[in-house]
C-alpha cells in the first residue's frame, strides 16, 4: 500500500502543470475521504503516515489532484491545477466544470 500511495503522490507532482496550487482543507476522516474518492472516481490509498485521493481532475489520464490527510495533522492538503481555490475535499477532487 506505501508504494501504491507513494507512486500516486508521485503522479500527482508528475502531472501537475506548473501553476498548480496546494490548498489546505478541513481534516476529513479516512471513511469520509474514501467515501468522497469513490463517488469522483478517484483512488483512494491509506498507510502509516495518512491517506489521500487522487483523481484525473483535467479529464485527462494520470492523477491530476490529490487530497491527502496527514495521520498526525490537523487539516488535509489539497493538491490542485491551475488557478482553482477550492474550499471542499469533493471540490478539490471533482472534474473541473467547463465555464458557461
């Protein structure tokens, strides 16, 4: 699992575009994060030090976004592309919505 976590972190940095932004959000339980990863199609990863989800939030293969919780922390880290701020794990991780 610490690998599969790793690499998916990996992937997050890998696919990121160079103005992504790191957001910090209200601490979310595991089952919460998971339950959030599932209904946005993302992967959800857990091991000793936190667990997180990643998504293809640009509708593009690889993970573009990533929330992870640290074990010890108080809050999640969000990981996200371009200009966005968002202020939920689901917004953080959601597709983004085409512009009307």
């Amino acid at each position: 699992m610490r690998i599969a976590f790793a690499c998916l972190v990996a992937l997050a940095f890998a696919a990121s575009s160079v103005s992504a932004a790191e957001v910090n959000l209200k601490k979310s339980s595991a089952d919460e994060l998971k339950a959030v990863c599932q209904k946005v199609g993302g992967s959800f990863s857990t091991d000793n030090s936190g667990y997180g989800c990643g998504t293809d939030c640009k509708g593009a293969s690889g993970t573009d976004c990533t929330v992870f919780c640290s074990a010890t922390g108080k809050s999640c880290t969000a990981q996200v592309t371009g200009a966005r701020r968002p202020k939920t794990v689901e917004l953080a991780l959601a597709p983004k919505t085409a512009r009307k």
